[in-house]
C-alpha cells in the first residue's frame, strides 16, 4: 500500500537536521522532518529547581510552543496560558530527554530545553523530541569544552517517531493527513538500547489487537534506529 506521499508503509518521511542553527551559548537545531519544521534549543543555567537545592543535582526541563504561522490558520501565541495541548507535550518533551541526563553529574545547574513549531504536519512531539537530543549533546559538547561541566552527562541517546493504523494498515511515522483519518494513533520514545521510554497510544477509530501492537512497536523499533543514526550524523558532523 502507497500513501499519500508515495511511501510505503514502513518508510519514515525525509529528515534533515541542521546543527548550529542559531547563534547561543548552548545546543540549537533545526529538525525538517517531512512537512514539520521544529527549532530546538538547549541551555544551561546555574542552580537548579528549589526541590534539588543542597542535593548536588540537576535538572531539565521543557518549554514547547507553536507559532501562529505554524498552521493552516492562525493560532494564537500563548504569552499568558499555554492551551493543555502544549503543556502535555512540553512535559512528555521534559520526561524524555531527562532519560538522556545523570543529574549528579550535572551538578546543581538546571538545562532548558525549547522547541518552537515553525510548520507543523504532524509528528510535532516526535521532532521535538529528537531534534532537541541533537541541541541538547551539542550543548553538553560545548560546555564540556567551556569548562562550564565538569563531567559529561549525558548517558542516553533518546528519539521519538509515531506509528499508527490507517486504512487496516499498521504505518510509520503519519503525516498530518494520516494522522487526522488512522484507526490508531501511537508515539514512542525509546533509548538506544531499545527499551521504551514513554508508549502513547489510543484507538481512535476501532480498538487493536495485541498482534496489530506488536507490529506497530516493530515499526517503531525500525524507525527509531533509523533516526538516531540521523541524530549521530548531525552531531558527529
């Protein structure tokens, strides 16, 4: 079965990720993935969250937002109150990436992690999460080298990607038309030894079998893989 770009349905769409993207004192890419248009960025602050103060550790957190551009029409800025779309994403953003970070080693220093929609079509989440893995090894590179960290970090590699049903058939990586019409919709972050992180997954349209999942985490297993040698490439350089 062909899709509505020509794929088949255990292709990912093309991704491109440009390091450096902006000039700052941390980690910053640009994720195209598809359609799906992503800046993310790493930095680091001293001190760390009230609740770690006196501990010897650190912290990350997440911050996700789209620009009114980013869409068909336009959506308004969340300057006073993100909508619960974006808070639930910044959150998964935030569980992720923490995965990829030893806090002791981090000492009491707090990373922030920003992911700002430029073009959305679909899968938002799952750049996010991927291409801030980039910002976020290429800020911990730069400030090893400053002298700012003492020790390296960072212990996981982490990426997302989705998968889901459409039309009875088990896909990769859906695009926003996909993903507006599938039976089911899942995300996945996982580690590089393979082991999930985090599974999103619900039966939008009818229920799924236990064999329809196992495909579908097959799928994602492959697609994962894919795009950490992606991140591996951009980081290496």
């Amino acid at each position: 079965m062909l899709r509505t770009d020509g794929r088949t349905p255990d292709a990912l769409r093309k991704v491109d990720i440009t390091v450096d993207f902006t000039e700052t004192t941390g980690g910053s890419v640009l994720i195209n993935w598809g359609k799906t248009r992503v800046i993310c960025t790493a930095l680091l602050e001293e001190g760390t969250m009230p609740f770690l103060k006196d501990t010897g550790k650190g912290w990350l957190t997440a911050e996700y937002a789209m620009l009114p551009s980013s869409t068909g029409g336009r959506k308004k800025r969340e300057t006073l109150k993100p909508d619960g779309r974006s808070t639930e994403i910044k959150r998964l953003i935030g569980r992720a990436l923490r995965q990829a970070v030893d806090f002791e080693a981090l000492g009491e220093k707090t990373i922030w992690i920003d992911c700002d929609v430029i073009q959305a079509d679909g899968g938002t989440r799952t750049a996010s999460i991927t291409g801030a893995y980039v910002a976020l090894a290429l800020g911990i590179k730069k400030w090893m080298k400053q002298g700012l960290l003492q020790k390296n970090p960072l212990i996981h590699q982490i990426a997302a990607v989705s998968v889901g049903i459409n039309g009875d058939t088990p896909m990769l990586d859906l695009c926003y038309r996909e993903d507006s019409s599938a039976e089911v919709d899942m995300n996945l972050v996982m580690d590089e030894s393979g082991a999930f992180i985090e599974i999103q997954g619900t039966g939008e349209g009818r229920a799924f079998t236990a064999d329809e999942l196992a495909q579908l985490l097959s799928l994602g297993k492959k697609g994962i893989a894919a795009l950490m040698e992606k991140q591996n490439e951009a980081i290496n350089g």
